[in-house]
C-alpha cells in the first residue's frame, strides 16, 4: 500500500506547480514563500534543539497557542518550529509575539521531501496536531528515530472508516506514533482500534485560552454600536452568507437598527460575498476600505485576519459557519469563552463532542435555515447574557486541560533535548 500511496504523491506533485499557480491567482498561497512546500527553505536552522509542531491550518494552530506560550518560556527550549499549510494560519503567527517559534509551510509528503525536511530542521520531537497523519514524514521520523506525537488528537467516525478499508496499512502507519493525547472519549477509541499503543485522554486543548490575546477596537464602529441590536455571522463559508443576508432582511422588518457582521472563513472570498449580498439590496461596508460608516449601514465584512476575537468581546450573538453546508461545523469554543451565545447548522460533526456540552448548558441552538436563523436570533435579543459565569466556567476547564497536558508533553520533552 505504501507504494501506491508514494505513487500517487509523486503524481500530484508533477501537476503541483499547476495547482500552485491557480492558488496564487486565488490569493491562497504566499508568492514568495510558496517555495518552502518543495523544501526550498527561508529560514536558517541555527544551533540548537527543535520541537517541532505541525497543525493544518487556522483552527489546529490556534489550538496550541497557549501550549506554545508555556513551552517557549523554558530556558531549554531553544527554539520552536511550527509548520502549516495554509496562507490564512501564517498570516495569524505572524501577528503573535512567539519570539522562540519559527514558521515554514509543511512540505509534500513525498519521500524525496520528507527525507530533505528532516535532514534540514532535525527535530527532537514532532508533534501532529489534531488528524494529521503523513504516512512518508511518519515513515522517516521514525528512521530518523525522532518521536512522533499527536496532538489533541482526532479521528472522525467516516476518518476511521476510511483508515479501515486498508487495515494492515493503517496499523503499519499508527503503530509508529510514541504518543497520543485525544481530543476525545470516542478519538481514544479509534486510534487504540487502528494501532496507537500509549493513548491518554485529558480533555480537548480547544477549551484552553492564549494568555496574550489582543482586543482590537473598531473605531469606525464604535459611534453606531451603541445604537444598534448586532450579531455575528462567524467563519462562513459559500452559500452561507447568503442564509445572514436573507435572515438580515427578516430582522430589519422589526429592528430598523439591525447590524450584521460577517467573518468569512476565507477573505479572499469577500468580493463574491458582496456581488452576492448587494443583489439582496443591502448597504454594505469592508473592514479594509476607507468608505465612511454609513447610519444605514446592513452589512460589515471583516475582511483582514486576527479580528474575530475582538468581535466576539463586544457581539454575544454569533452563527458560526461551516455548519449549513456539509462542512462539519467550526470550533465554538473561542466565541464561548467570551461570553457568547452560539447559532449553527446541523453539520457540526467535527465538534460534535464541544456541541452536546455547550447545549446542555444551553448556550448553543441548532438551526437549519435563514428563517430558524432569524427567529433565534430573536429570542438571543431578548435573553439576558449570563456571560461572566460562562466564561468563567470553561476557562477554569481550559486551564485544567492545558497544565495536565503541558505536564505530559514537557515530560516528554525533557527526555529527548
């Protein structure tokens, strides 16, 4: 099975440049930095031992960020290399101040790069964040003798059905993690069934909270804010905008000062979100331009990076995207822990866990159209905010989670540096 996979990387790869291209055209990928994914590195290695941390994109980095912010405080640890392959999750590191973290783009999983990336960065430990399972890099760490870690871990149940139709291959690749620390009762069991041996469960890092977050105010905002009912549309994807448009419209017949704000998932999609929002003849303003606030304004796309929290400090009323479509729902823990009442679709299978919780506390309602979004919305006006307890509750979770887990992977650590 191994072959065919290596043969079925190496064919991607030829075409690579080709995908590369359109994702440049698309604002999707750095022009200058693109090249790290071929193992062309822009950052010297120096001296010194490396941990080395690898999550997907935005939600896996974010993830770790508090973990990060302990672990980089050791005199030990010299230096930190965190790899991802998305534009948007470098954008985001680069606005915090990690001093001992480096960050490249992770490279094609082909032997030939895994085998180049390794003898560059030389990790000491390497820790996968969430799914991430490269069967080439997995193969060569474990050559190379570096532990293999996964991180808050996850294994969805269609991800362990599609890991089962190759049985010997999966135990082949699982059997070579040291370490595994699940995000979840029903991920334990799934890595255990497809051949990790040293599991624990500590709970989901999500619930953690970065001790440096940085609220931002919105200066163009803040002279109508006061003078209008607000919710937040957060982390939508295509057609989801639309459904806020359309619920937009519903509320405006009873609150003449309704303001919606829409964080899409991925900004380089707001031209076609407004092309799509104006047609519902709605006023509508960018975060990035210099048009003035309009009093009527309807709509206000945030369209840069590092925003959504500081939305999420002055609006308690949030639909989170990813979750209308047949996405499998965004993380609502982060608009939670600041005091947040929570609106989503029916997919939200990627957090399924977080989502029952948050709903017995009732802080999280299932809805499946703009008219159910509306109505929610509604009662969410009229509802008292209980927002200090909520937030002080899951932040003392989060802080019980990460010290446990920053216990077990400085243990860890302390072993191999």
């Amino acid at each position: 099975m191994i072959i065919i996979y290596r043969f079925l990387i190496n064919f991607i790869l030829i075409f690579s440049p080709i995908i590369l291209f359109f994702r440049i055209l698309k604002k999707k990928e750095d022009i200058y930095r693109f090249k790290e994914k071929f193992c062309f590195f822009t950052k010297k290695r120096g001296k010194g031992k490396i941990l080395w941390f690898h999550g997907a994109s935005v939600g896996e980095l974010q993830s770790i960020i508090p973990l990060i912010e302990k672990i980089q405080k050791k005199k030990e640890i010299s230096k930190i290399l965190i790899t991802t392959n998305t534009l948007s999750s470098s954008l985001v590191i680069k606005k915090l101040n990690l001093k001992k973290v480096i960050h490249q783009f992770f490279p094609i999983d082909t032997n030939l790069h895994t085998k180049k990336f390794l003898n560059y960065w030389k990790p000491s430990v390497a820790f996968f964040i969430d799914s991430e399972i490269w069967p080439n890099t997995f193969i060569n760490l474990e050559k190379n003798k570096i532990p293999i870690v996964i991180l808050n871990g996850r294994i969805t149940k269609k991800t362990f059905k599609r890991w089962n139709y190759f049985p010997k291959f999966a135990k082949f690749i699982f059997k070579k993690v040291n370490f595994c620390l699940s995000s979840s009762i029903i991920s334990e069991k799934y890595f255990k069934k497809l051949g990790v041996k040293n599991l624990k469960f500590l709970g989901n890092l999500k619930f953690s909270q970065s001790e440096n977050e940085k609220i931002i105010k919105f200066n163009r905002l803040n002279k109508i804010i006061a003078t209008k009912k607000i919710w937040c549309a957060s982390s939508t994807h295509h057609n989801e905008e639309l459904y806020c448009g359309l619920a937009h419209k519903k509320l405006k017949k009873k609150y003449k000062n309704i303001l919606t704000i829409i964080i899409p998932r991925h900004i380089e999609r707001t031209p076609s979100i407004i092309s799509e929002l104006s047609k519902l003849n709605l006023n509508i303003c960018t975060h990035e331009s210099k048009k003035k606030v309009r009093d009527d304004l309807d709509i206000y796309i945030i369209d840069s990076y590092g925003k959504t929290k500081s939305v999420y400090n002055f609006c308690k009323s949030i639909f989170l995207g990813g979750s209308l479509i047949n996405h499998g729902g965004q993380n609502p823990l982060e608009a939670t822990r600041y005091g947040c009442n929570i609106l989503h679709g029916p997919n939200v299978n990627n957090f399924k866990e977080i989502y029952d919780y948050l709903a017995k506390l009732k802080l999280s309602s299932k809805i499946y159209n703009h008219s159910e979004l509306s109505t929610k919305l509604e009662n969410l006006f009229s509802k008292k905010n209980n927002s200090k307890k909520i937030q002080n509750k899951l932040n003392k979770i989060g802080n019980k989670i990460l010290n446990n887990t920053f216990k077990e992977i400085y243990r860890l650590v302390q072993n191999e540096i």
